[in-house]
C-alpha cells in the first residue's frame, strides 16, 4: 500500500512545472521607436504613412496602435526621442558655452556634423518634417519647437548684451533669427548635398558677420 508522502511526491514528479504567465512583448518598443524616428526623418511627417510605418517598424497595426497611439501621437513621441538622440547640439552648446557667441559658433559647426552623418537621413526632422505638412496641430508643435529654439538664442543674446559681451546697440532678435535661419538651412542644403565641409565653412562665414565689442 502507497503511503499519502509517497502519493504527493509521485504526483509531484509527474506534474509538468508551472508555465511563467504573462504575455510576452512581440516587438521591442525601443528598436521600433528609432525605426519611426528614421521614417519620419526622411519621408516628413505627410508623407509617412501608417502602412509605411508598420513595414519600417517590423509590428502590425494593431501593435503599433497599442504601444504608441496613432500616428500623430507617434510622431509627438518620435519628436521628443529625436530631441534626446540626436537634436541636443543646441541644447548643450547654449547650456556649456560662457557666450552667445560661442554657443551659437559651435552650434552651427555641430549641425554641420549631424546634419550630415550618414549613419541617418540628413538634415533635421523637425525641420524636414514640416515640409507640405497639412495636420494643423504637427505644423504648429514643430514651429514652436523651432521658435524655442530662436528664443533661448535671443535670451542668451540679450544677457551678453546686458554685461557688456555684445555692443549695447545690437539687435539681440534679428541676430537670433539669423543664427535660426542658418541652422534650418544648413539642414536644407544638407538634404540637398552639401557636404560637411561646406557647411563648416558657411558657418564660419555666418559668424564673422556677428558683432563685436
């Protein structure tokens, strides 16, 4: 006769370990992301569309839908992450740099780098993405970003005017409209071919008209 500890071990041994529950990810979302980064970056946002994403990003619709929204709101997520990965030059530059002048020279000579690597489209996504854009709300998002940007040039323009850095007669946002002009067509003529040593030059070109005290 089999004793009840003996029963409980033998049944013990015969019942198969308990499978981990929970649904594992299809699609890693990371990898994803920086595949939508690329096609908005090259194609523009109007141009991209939800098919187009999907073969890029290697999920189906409704995977794509569940991580990250519709395309719109995939597109706000793809600006953020680019901002982070490849868009913080300015950033730092304005950050690091003890003088507008400074911040915005090296400013420009990075854009001329990035704008061209060829490890990812060239130019800048938030300046090529707007391009024929008919969404009212994208082209009005990546305006404003764009305005940031010349907005906190003219702010550290207007404080090197403040202790002496720039001639007290400078005109701090027609100079920082220039620098914005410069960087969004640096990221044109990059999509259109130039080179990164024709950009570093157009940017020391750019900076020899900057006032001096």
């Amino acid at each position: 006769m089999v004793s009840s500890k003996e029963s409980e071990e033998t049944g013990a041994k015969a019942r198969p370990a308990s499978k981990s529950r929970g649904r594992p990810r299809s699609f890693d979302r990371e990898t994803a992301l920086e595949k939508a980064i690329l096609a908005f970056w090259e194609r523009g946002y109007e141009a991209t569309s939800v098919s187009d994403l999907t073969r890029v990003m290697d999920i189906g619709a409704p995977s794509l839908y569940a991580a990250f929204g519709d395309k719109q709101s995939l597109f706000e997520e793809v600006v953020r992450e680019y901002g982070v990965r490849y868009g913080s030059f300015s950033d730092r530059a304005l950050a690091e740099e003890p003088t507008a002048r400074g911040a915005v020279a090296r400013m420009l000579r990075e854009a001329a780098v990035e704008y061209t690597d060829p490890a990812h489209p060239h130019g800048c996504l938030v300046v090529h993405a707007a391009t024929n854009c008919s969404t009212p709300e994208v082209e009005e998002s990546l305006r404003g970003r764009r305005n940031a940007n010349i907005a906190a040039i003219r702010s550290r323009i207007e404080a090197d005017i403040a202790v002496g850095a720039l001639p007290p007669g400078t005109d701090a946002a027609v100079l920082a409209r220039h620098a914005g002009a410069m960087i969004q067509g640096m990221s044109q003529q990059a999509r259109d071919g130039a080179s990164r040593e024709e950009l570093e030059a157009l940017a020391e070109i750019a900076m020899a008209n900057w006032p001096r005290t």
